[in-house]
C-alpha cells in the first residue's frame, strides 16, 4: 500500500501549528504573562506605597503574525521604565509651566512651611512650586521578572 501526500500538506501543516500558537498566545500566554507582571507591579506599589494603577491599566499587549511568525508584544508607557530600574533621587523642575503642582500627601511628612503655606487638599496640601526634590525609586524588576517567567514557562 502506498501513500501519497498533497503537495501542499507541509504548508497546511505548517498554518495548522501557526493558528494554533497564535490562538494559544490570544488566549494564554500574553494573558497569563501580563497578568504576571501586573501583580509583580502591585505588589511593588503596596510594599512602597505607590500608586501603579495608571502604569497597570495603560498596558498593551500584542500577538501579531507575520511571515511564519508568531510575536507577542506588551508594553507600558513610558514611565514604566523607571519603576522598572529604579531612579536616584533627583529634582523634577518644570518645563512649559511657571510651577509644578502637586498633592505633598501627609505620609511623606511636608515640612512646617508646606502646612502653613498651602491648603489642604485630599490627603495633604496642594503646592505650588517651580522645583522639588524626589526621592529615588526603588526598581521592581516587573519587566524582567516577566521576561523570566515566560522562560520558564516554555523551559517546562
């Protein structure tokens, strides 16, 4: 008995496995990663008492296919970069603007001067001013972290 295959049975084979790993990567890993590294990110927001959500609710992920490929992408903007290597302190000066304004919550003690200069707003005092101060971020490593997690994934 003889068997003769189509000549297009590795192409078709070959599509068969692409829509299998793209639909695998829609419905699994670029899910499964993103949630990862979103729970990396918030815990790293609880330990420091940062809000991440803007940074959590602003990523993308992307599964593209493409001559024989299958690449997912996600992303943040760009301020994810530096919660994700951390920043020395620093001072944030303005730029387009006379001054800066911002909460100066009371968790992060404002000196006398801030109390009695400004008002009260929310959880601290709304100032005004053409520089400040800012403490360093410690990294979270949520990207890399991600990174490896999916390397183990397809280690396993």
């Amino acid at each position: 008995m003889t068997f003769e295959l189509e000549n297009s049975f590795e192409a078709d084979l070959r599509e068969a496995l692409l829509d299998d790993v793209e639909q695998r990567a829609r419905e699994k890993i670029a899910p499964e990663v993103q949630e990862y590294a979103h729970d990396v990110l918030e815990q790293y927001g609880q330990r420091h008492e940062y809000n991440v959500s803007t940074l959590i609710e602003a990523g993308q992920t992307r599964v593209e296919r493409r001559e024989g490929r299958v690449f997912v992408r996600w992303g943040w903007p760009e301020p994810a970069i530096y919660f994700e290597r951390g920043t020395a302190d620093h001072v944030v000066q303005t730029r387009n603007a006379d001054v800066l304004s911002f909460v100066w919550e009371e968790r992060h003690d404002p000196p006398q001067w801030v109390r009695e200069e400004f008002d009260r707003e929310g959880d601290g005092w709304r100032v005004f001013l053409p520089e400040t101060n800012v403490d360093g971020l410690p990294e979270s490593r949520f990207i890399r972290d991600s990174l490896n997690y999916v390397r183990r994934q397809f280690e396993s």
